[in-house]
C-alpha cells in the first residue's frame, strides 16, 4: 500500500483490495459540542413521509425515504473510528439502490450515461436493465461508458455521487465526519472495477478499457455506466421469438426437437439436431439474436438459473452458446447483424452446448 501525494488518495494492489485491509480516515471524530446549538425555524415538511435527517449529514441531500423491501443499504459503518456519532452511509447520502449520476457526453461515443451501483455479486450488464425496467427506462451497459467523451469522467466523483472529495464513498458519515480516501488500484485493474467493497471503500481504476459489463464480485457492488438502447445500439429492447421447444438438454441428439422452438443440444450441430426431428435450423431468428438482454430473455423462459455471466464482446459462430466452465452464457455483441453465425458447428465438449432454434 501507498500514498498518492498529487491526488491525495490510497493505491493498492489487487490483493490488496480484494483481502480487505484496515480503513483509513485521515482525521479523528469529531467530538460533540459542549452547548447545545442554537435551532433555526424549521419549515413545515412538503412530505408527510419526511424524517429529521441525522446530525452531520450534508443538509443539500435529500432524507433516506426509500423503504421498500427490495431496498438494499449503503454499508453501514459501525467502528469507532469511522462512525463514532453512530450515523452511517444510508442516512446521510441515501440508499445506495438511488445512486445515479448522469454526466451528458462520456464514453468513447460521447453519449449521456447514467452512473448505477449493482447489487453484491450483480453484473453491470444486469443492474442497468433491472434498474432501467424500475424507472421505465430502456438501459444497456456500455462497455466503453468509463471514457471519457466531452466531459470529463472522473471516477472519484462519480462514485462518490457529489464531487471527488466529497459523498457517499469519502465522507461517508456526513460533512463533519471523518475522510476516507479513496483507493486506486495500482497494476492490472479489476474487470469489476470500479466499485465499492463491502465495507464502503471505494476503488477507481485508470485502465478504462480493462473492465466490462458481464463480471461481477461477489464482495462488491460494481458501478455500472447505463446508456439509452437508442443511442448506444440504434435498437429498442428487441423481443425475439422465445418459444422453447423443451427445457431438456439433449446430448449427441438423445432428445430429437418435436416442435418449433428453441432446445439446447451439445454433442450434435444445430442442424443435425433440427433434422433429426424433422425440423430445419432456423438461421433468420439465429442471426437476430444478439445482446445481453436477449440471453436473459431466453434464460428467464427455460426457467433460469442457467447464466452466470452474459458475455457479449466478440460475435460468435455457435451464438447463442453455453460453457460449462463458470457457466458463461455468450451472446453476439449488441449491435450484430449475425453475419459469423453457423447451424453447422459443435461444441468442443458435450459439457457445453448450444441454443438452437428449430423450425
């Protein structure tokens, strides 16, 4: 572990982030006042649901108000040396299931990208279109949402939510609480970077083209760069057929398809499989099938539990595929037109297998 003297943050090593490692906070607490202050006028709440916001708590953030039970809380913390007032993340920057932060021309293709915290163990790929689908909004992560375009990207202020110096991540308690430097990890930046560990350290990365949508961790929640389908893509969150034919997995064909839809067959090619039922590889559906909305789509209706990650960075023969190692999905990259897709290929091992469309 070192100093950063320039930027006045904490690097560290992989390692070093991932095994934890003690909190830093560059000032003590602040003790409480000997006299009691002096109380201005309160005006009257706009909301009956309003609460009094706790003591330190930067007064231009609005209350902690969302109470749903899918509500997830910032980490709270709880040790005498970050949170001796008793006030956490939570109640001061609010529940971390909010946090977005819009910067209008970021990305290579200098697009408006709204900047997300996903779930622990959430890829990017499935907080922008879970988060998108709360909001009535149409979001896809963008791979290259971490660079910058006309405005400046700075992950500092972004995941903080307010400005480098200042939010949920380096002053987590509040305005008169203690600093927390932000780490930047030093050598090979996580894929899943950046993020904020489990514990509310913050890590940024300058190895912007080093992390993607599919990855997640388990310790973290990842934040997560959310464009518009329209602009990122030029498409709508397409519905492509998604009749499923059998939830079996056929191997060297054990499970002929006996009506149109889609099966998962290792062993055999998606044309072999198709007419060993009688039935043809239906390339038209195959070369419109892209993206990682599209996977999910399909393992939501075989019944799920089937992906792990959505990878969709390169265009693939046998998209859409399954591997068994680490269970990864792979999918053509968003905007394909299918070209490289092939009814006649097979998986290496039976272990894997494809998803065909018969017809």
């Amino acid at each position: 572990m070192g100093f950063d003297l320039v930027r006045g943050s904490v690097y560290v090593s992989e390692a070093e982030a991932e095994i934890g490692g003690d909190c830093i906070a560059t000032d003590s607490p602040t003790p409480p006042p000997t006299d009691p202050p002096t109380d201005a006028d309160t005006p009257s709440p706009t909301d009956e649901t309003t609460t009094d916001r706790a003591a330190g708590c930067p007064i231009s953030w609005s209350d902690c108000d969302y109470t749903q039970e899918s509500c997830y809380k910032g980490p709270n913390f709880d040790d005498g040396t970050v949170n001796s007032q008793d006030k956490d993340q939570y109640s001061c920057w609010g529940p971390i299931s909010e946090h977005a932060v819009t910067i209008n021309s970021a990305g290579k293709g200098k697009l408006s990208h709204t900047y997300i915290y996903g779930m622990q163990g959430e890829s990017c790929h499935d907080a922008c279109l879970r988060r998108g689908d709360a909001i009535g909004a149409d979001w896809y992560c963008d791979d290259l949402g971490w660079f910058n375009g006309d405005d400046d990207v700075d992950n500092n202020a972004i995941l903080n939510g307010d400005t480098d110096a200042n939010g949920r991540c380096s002053t987590p308690t509040g305005d008169d609480g203690p600093i927390r430097g932000q780490a930047r990890l030093k050598g090979a930046a996580g894929a899943w970077s950046p993020y904020m560990r489990k514990d509310g350290r913050c890590y940024y990365h300058n190895a912007r083209g080093k992390p993607k949508c599919f990855t997640w961790n388990a310790q973290v929640y990842r934040l997560c760069p959310c464009a518009d389908f329209q602009q990122l893509l030029g498409r709508d969150h397409d519905v492509v057929d998604l009749t499923i034919g059998s939830t079996d997995i056929s191997v060297d064909g054990s499970k002929p398809p006996s009506a149109t839809g889609w099966y998962r067959e290792g062993g055999q090619s998606c044309r072999a499989f198709c007419e060993s039922g009688g039935l043809s590889c239906n390339e038209d559906v195959h070369r419109k099938f892209r993206g990682a909305d599209m996977m999910k789509d399909l393992e939501n209706a075989l019944g799920g539990g089937i992906c792990n990650q959505y990878v969709d960075t390169s265009d693939k023969a046998q998209s859409p595929s399954f591997r068994n190692s680490g269970s990864m999905c792979y999918v053509n990259t968003p905007g394909s037109n299918g070209s490289k897709f092939n009814c006649n290929t097979i998986s290496r091992t039976k272990d894997n297998y494809r998803f065909c469309y018969c017809s």
